[in-house]
C-alpha cells in the first residue's frame, strides 16, 4: 500500500510540474527588426590592387 501511495504521490508532483505545455510565445515576440544599412558605395567599389586578395585558388594555397 505504501508503495501506492507513493507512485501516486510522484506521479501528482509530475503532473504538477509538467502536466501543462508553457504558453505560446507570439511571432512578433520572437522576430527582432533592424533598419538595413544604406549603400555605402565605397565599400562595394571595385579595388584592382587588392581584389588578388580575396581570390580563392587551390594553387596559390599549396605555393605552387
């Protein structure tokens, strides 16, 4: 019986504790908004002198 009583006990603390999902979180709660930057057409300007630096070649990694 007391066994019972325990189950019984552990399984009211359980449904206390987890018998109810959490309330719902609205979308707008969840979605942050920022102003996007403006163009800033000095940084998308092309640059000859430094564009070999962005540029990606398997030869020029192993120095051949």
């Amino acid at each position: 019986m007391e066994s019972q009583s325990a189950l019984d006990s552990a399984a009211a603390a359980r449904q206390a504790r987890f018998g109810k999902l959490p309330e719902r979180i609205r979308f707008e709660d969840m979605v942050e908004e920022k102003q996007a930057a403006s163009n800033d057409p000095a940084r998308d300007a092309y640059d000859p002198e430094g564009s070999w630096m962005s540029f990606s070649c398997l030869a020029a990694d192993l120095g051949l």
